[in-house]
C-alpha cells in the first residue's frame, strides 16, 4: 500500500514538474514600433518625404483595422536629413526608442549607411526606395527591399527602344543612337552603369556615356559633351537637385533628343513647377509606376480600391499627385502590414528580426496583387542578391499635359506614348 502511495505522489511530482517547465503561449505583444527614416529635409526632401508620407499612411490604416492581427502599431520618425552619416545616427537613435523595423531610405547612399546599424542591433532595414545593388553588398540577413534594382530600369529601358521607340523614330533598333548620363551618387551610378552595360551587351549604338559629379554647380561641359554626341535618345539619371539643373542647362544650350528618359528627380513634383507643363512635355521617366497616372484595371480588385483611396487622400493632404515615390512608400508599407507581418506573428508570435525574416521567405504575392502592380517574391541567403523582390519592375512613365502618365508596358499604362519630344523652340 505504501509502495503505491508513494509511486503515486511520485507520478505526481513528475506531472507538477511538467507543468511548471512546459512552454507557455506567450501573449500577442501589445505594440510593434516601425520607424519611419527619410530625407526629410535637405536635397532631397522632396522626393524623400512623399516616400514618408506614403508609408505612414498605409501604417495608419492598418491601424485603424486592428493593427496586425490585434497589435498596434506605434510609428517613429526620423530625418536623415539628405545625409548618409546622419541616417546612421538617425537609425542608432531610433532603435535606442525601441524600433523593430526601420522603413527606408530613399537615397542608396543613405541606406547602405543605415543597413549595418540595423543588422548589428538585429532591427529589419526594410527598404522601399533605394535601387542601388551595392546597398547590401555585405549581404545582411536583416534587409528586404520591395522596389526593383537598377538593373530593372535598364531591362525597361531595353524593352521600350526595341519595342516601342525605334519604330516610332523610323530607325532600326541597333541603328538608334543612345547616349547615357548620370551623377556620381550610388543611385545614379547603379542605374547609369546598368543601363549602360545592358545596351553595349545588346550591341546597341552607344555614342556617349557622361558621368558627373552629383555636387556640379555647372553641367555646360557635360551637356556640350553630349550634344556633339548626337544621340536621338538619352537616358539620365540625376537626383533631385541636378535634375533641374540639367534640363535647365540642356534649355540654355538648346540640346535636344528624340526622347530624353530620366529617373528620380525627373519624374518629381518639383521637375513640374520648374518647368511648368510645357517645359517637361514629352519628357520620360523610368521607375517603380506613378500610382496617380496608373491603369489599376490589372490589380486585384480590393487593391484598386485602396489604391485608389490612398491616391485621393495623398493629393489632398499634400497638394499634388501621388506619383512614384509616394508609391513606394505606400506599395512597401502594404506589403509589410498585410503580408509579411501578420505572418511573422501567427508563425512565431512575435516580431523579431528572424520571425520576420522567416515570414519573408514565404511572401508570393502575384502580379496585381500589390498598388504597384508587380508581385512580391524575395531572394533568400543562398541567392546572388539577398532580400530583393525579384518580382519588381520597372516602367515608363512621360510628361503629358502636366501630369506624369504611365506609358509602358501597355498593361497597366493609361496613356499612349509620344514621339519624338518638341525641340526647345517649339516649347
């Protein structure tokens, strides 16, 4: 009897000890901080804080909808001021106040200069603006990007000579004369270089390749330069600041293309009010698609509808369209709080660095299925590039009647492109 009494209470005592030491379901964090981190002054401010403005708006509407799935999110912000060094403190503050996830940066630059902050605090640099390959040459676990490299703008480049242009020039498409421009700064260079080195692998009539300094106060040399070059297209890449000063320098030297296809600052609010409607008829730009100018047709139909609403509400809170940068923001920012997130947190329940990384490598979002158009599908550790969406694109976009329209492809495009450009006398 006492034999069993005392197998008993050991039973017992081994069935108290599991209790104790069996792992607990940990409750839903309360919060989740995501810090905001752009140039929000500076250079390039303009372009960097309709980015900003466009993911905050998309994290307040998760919000509003119960957060991800129940935990709120509590939103940072910091300015980079247009700096790289300035990011990284930036970033290093921000995470001090206990930020999880640092959305980002506009400028390569900058955020090659915040990734390794983010990486040895073990925080996601979660990047919708910058296209420079180099930024994660390091290869850190802890970045994702939703936008496209550069090499996405050349691929778009490519495909609108053979395809469309040249045959609006009346020219073969080898036989169309190319010249390539771009500032110095690691965006310019990634995409100049890239455009470059695809169009001379194609064989394609190259005849000037002009690099600048991103700092030029006078770009007279470079524009002569080009002008004696003759191309019937060229394809530049400036940022914000020397975007102007380019096409004001190519006015004042009278240079003019058949097709002038820039990037960043050409396609800017600030390219319009310089130049007014008249002054950038005609002129292209290639990046992630305007969100304003878009065909949402192709979307899938709970997407246009958002979209829709966040293009209507962006305009009216910052008094112009909702073109490409804004749409980074917002196309990043959904991605984030309708995918990735809410699967990090019902998979492992929390939102560590590697919880969300893990819910990455499951992200398989069609084409149509984000306000951008293209799909999501990320690059994993054993990949020649790691965190990047291999689904992302580029596309073209041209000045027409004072708005930014989506060109090509002819998918999501809502007006027809128009060539060749009015020479400086009939602007």
């Amino acid at each position: 009897m006492k034999s069993k009494l005392k197998q008993g209470l050991a039973l017992f005592a081994v069935a108290a000890l599991a209790i104790t030491v069996m792992p607990q379901a940990s409750a839903a964090p309360k919060t989740i901080k995501i810090a905001l981190l752009f140039p929000t002054t500076g250079a390039m401010s303009i372009l960097g804080t309709d980015q900003s403005n466009g993911a905050e708006m998309v994290l307040k509407w998760a919000n509003k909808k119960g957060g991800i799935n129940g935990t709120k999110i509590q939103i940072l912000k910091g300015d980079s001021q247009s700096n790289a060094a300035v990011g990284a403190t930036t970033a290093q503050r921000l995470i001090d106040e206990g930020a999880q996830i640092i959305i980002g940066s506009y400028s390569s630059g900058i955020s090659a200069a915040i990734m390794p902050v983010a990486q040895r605090n073990n925080v996601i640099l979660w990047e919708v603006g910058a296209v420079s390959p180099g930024v994660n040459e390091q290869r850190y676990s802890n970045f994702l990007r939703t936008v496209g490299v550069s090499a996405t703008y050349a691929d778009a480049d490519y495909d609108f000579v053979v395809n469309f242009l040249a045959k609006k020039l009346g020219k073969k498409a080898k036989k169309v004369r190319v010249a390539v421009a771009n500032n110095d700064g690691a965006f310019a260079s990634s995409v100049g270089n890239a455009v470059y080195d695809l169009f001379m692998k194609k064989k394609m009539n190259v005849v000037a390749k002009e690099t600048y300094p991103i700092t030029s106060t006078d770009l007279t040399p470079t524009i002569l330069k080009l002008k004696e070059a003759k191309p019937d297209v060229l394809f530049l890449t400036p940022d914000a600041a020397d975007a102007l000063l380019f096409w004001q320098t190519a006015q004042q030297q009278d240079f003019n293309v058949s097709a002038l296809i820039g990037s960043s600052g050409i396609g800017g609010a600030g390219f319009l009010a310089k130049f007014g409607a008249e002054g950038v008829e005609g002129v292209y730009d290639v990046e992630a698609p305007a969100l304003a100018t878009m065909n949402t047709s192709g979307l899938d139909k709970a997407v246009a509808k958002l979209t829709k609403k966040w293009v209507k509400a962006f305009a009216k809170a910052n008094g112009h369209p909702c073109a490409v940068h804004c749409g980074d923001g917002i196309g990043g920012a959904y991605t984030l709080v309708t995918d990735v997130l809410p699967r990090a947190q019902k998979e492992s329940g929390d939102f560590t660095a590697k919880a969300i990384v893990a819910a990455a490598m499951k992200t398989d979002i069609p084409e149509g299925g984000t306000p951008q158009g293209f799909g999501v599908k990320f690059s994993g550790a054993y990949d020649k590039l790691v965190g990047e969406n291999t689904r992302a694109k580029s596309v073209l976009m041209q000045w027409q009647d004072g708005a930014l329209r989506v060109v090509w492809p002819a998918a999501i495009a809502s007006k027809t492109p128009i060539a060749p450009m009015a020479t400086w006398d009939k602007r």
